[in-house]
C-alpha cells in the first residue's frame, strides 16, 4: 500500500494531512525517514508517525447486497443513503472495491485491504464481472457483434466480453453479461449506445465469488480467503 495511504487509513487522518507528514520528515518506516507518498508499505513494516507508532488495522472483507438508490461511494453529502449506511457503525472503516451506480443492484466488495482492492478495480488485471441486465426493446445480433468489439461512446471504447440471451422480445430483452472493464457507467452507455437502454441491471459476480443468494439490503463476512476468490476467473 502506499505510504500515505497507509497513513490515512490506519491513523485516521485525511490523505492530504499524512502528505504534509511525509513531506515534513516526520514519516519512518522501519527507523528511515521516508519523504514519497507513494512509498510501498507492507503491514509487517513498522511505520512512526512523529515517533508514535502507526499499526496495521485487522483486514476486514464485507459482501453486500446493495439495493437500488443506494450509493455505493465513502461519502457523498448529496446522497440519501450510502453503502456503509447499511453497516453497523463498527464496521464501517472500509471502502468500496469499486462501485456500482445509484440505480444499479447486487454484490458490492468492502473492504480495508487497499492490495485486494487495487486488484479488483486496476484495469489491467482484468477481473471479470458478470451481470443480469434487462433491456428495452430487442438488441439486434449486428448490435450483439459490435458490443463484443467495442461500440464507442465519446474518447471511451466499450466493450463487453460475453453475452448470453435469457429472453428475447420486441419490448424486452433480458442477457447476463460479462466485462473485464470498469469505465463509468459502463454497460448503461454501450446499451444506449446500441439502441436498447437498460432498465433494469445487477451484478451477481466478481471474478470467482458470487452472490450467493444473499438478501437485498444485507450483507456478510468473508474470510480472507473467501475474498480474494474475487481474483480468479471463474467460481468453483
């Protein structure tokens, strides 16, 4: 993690004050002063803070089941209800492991270790996420073919990585769907794009941890272990 991250997360200060810390000479880890913000620290690391102490904070891994109006950032002064609102109160020191809109439903990761959550969100380690979405209207199959190679939306390419039909009609078109891509509002923008807006959109897997049946609203713990199957390809 890096060090200033580290610093706000496990001394309860802001992102900007562990900075001003760092650049002030009053950061070690392991007994040397440590002037980069981006330094890597590792939990084992000992980190002072002006001589006090900074440790590590026990990893915590939450599973929810967010419902639709919730939003899924830390804080947000506009919104209504947020994802740690549906928390009890001791366990909200963790963040998202990326989001999903306000209107949009299923599984969101929460989480305090900032190693799992980069590998979640980062692009490049293309973690597969599989949704259910119903659309308005019928996608046609030219459309199916330039979801897979890309429809673009502004300076963004879109893509999808698979798409299986549920149901097809003319009113509505229902399809799991899976992407490796994490650009906002991302599968709302290719579906617009391609002429059938979605209605209706849930996520029901990262990687190789899924749902599960868990009720909406609710949520539950996971194991270190259990967590990281978010890494993998596919479930067991």
């Amino acid at each position: 993690m890096r060090l200033n991250a580290y610093l706000a997360q496990n001394g309860r200060i802001s992102r900007r004050k562990a900075d001003a810390l760092i650049a002030s000479g009053s950061v070690t880890v392991n007994g040397r002063v440590i002037r980069s913000p981006g330094y890597g620290v590792a939990d084992d690391d000992a980190v002072k803070a002006d001589g006090a102490h900074i440790r590590a904070e026990p990893k915590k891994y939450l599973l929810l089941h967010k419902p639709k109006g919730v939003t899924s950032t830390v804080k947000d002064k506009f919104a209504a209800l947020t994802a740690l609102d549906l928390l009890p109160r001791e366990s909200r020191n963790v963040y998202p492991a990326g989001r999903l809109d306000k209107n949009s439903t299923g599984m969101l990761i929460l989480t305090n270790d900032g190693e799992l959550c980069h590998r979640i969100t980062h692009p490049r380690h293309e973690i597969e996420k599989e949704y259910l979405a119903t659309l308005r209207g019928s996608l046609p199959e030219k459309a199916c073919t330039q979801l897979v190679h890309g429809i673009r939306d502004g300076e963004d390419l879109l893509r999808v990585e698979r798409l299986v039909f549920l149901e097809r009609g003319r009113e509505r078109t229902r399809c799991r769907i899976t992407v490796r891509e994490g650009k906002k509002r991302h599968l709302r923008r290719i579906f617009r794009r391609a002429g059938t807006p979605v209605e209706e959109l849930h996520r029901i897997r990262i990687g190789g941890l899924l749902l599960n049946g868990l009720p909406e609203g609710q949520y539950r713990r996971l194991s270190r272990r259990q967590a990281y199957r978010a890494l993998r390809r596919e479930p067991e």
